[in-house]
C-alpha cells in the first residue's frame, strides 16, 4: 500500500480506543459491538482494528439524539404525572423502557 493511500485510510479509521472515547464508552463496549455486528472493523497493520471513522460518527449521533429524546420523554411522563394523566404517564414509561438502550 503506498505511503498517500496508507495515510488516507488511516484519516478514516479510527483506533478502537479513539470510537470508545468519542461513544463515551469502554473498549470492550466497542469489541462488543463490533461482535454483535453492530459496528464494522477492519484488521490494521500493527494488529488492531480499525473503525470506519464516518461509521462511528453516525453511531455517536444516533446515541446523541436518543439521549436527547430520552429526556424529553422524561420531562413529559414528569408532566403527565403532575396533572394526574397516570395511565398516559405509564404508556410514555414502556416506550421509555422500550427506548433505553
């Protein structure tokens, strides 16, 4: 592989620990996904494996926007339950529950 190629794909993978940093969570987290199909990896040179950086970003997002919503459905069950809609508060806890990774 040549030296320009070498350094692009290296711009595009990342390390296992660099996706762990950036998803906010372990090494063995990311080879668990990575198991599970869940997250690509490709064999590096120095024998680790590498993620597709682009790959990583999107997941980051995608937990990012959960988050998010998680806590807005928190705020909502909250406020059901202070105007008495308990059965509209338990519906929005299972899809909580539902959503909660």
């Amino acid at each position: 592989m040549g030296t320009v190629l070498r350094r692009r794909v290296c711009r595009d993978l990342l390390t296992t620990r660099e996706a762990a940093d950036l998803l906010r969570v372990r090494p063995l987290t990311v080879a668990l996904w990575v198991r599970a199909g869940k997250l690509p990896a490709v064999p590096m040179g120095d024998g680790g494996l590498g993620h597709p950086r682009d790959q990583v970003l999107d997941l980051a997002a995608w937990g990012g926007a959960l988050t998010e919503a998680l806590t807005a459905l928190e705020a909502v069950r909250e406020l059901a339950l202070s105007i008495g809609a308990e059965s509209e508060a338990a519906d929005i806890g299972r899809l909580i529950d539902t959503l909660r990774p």
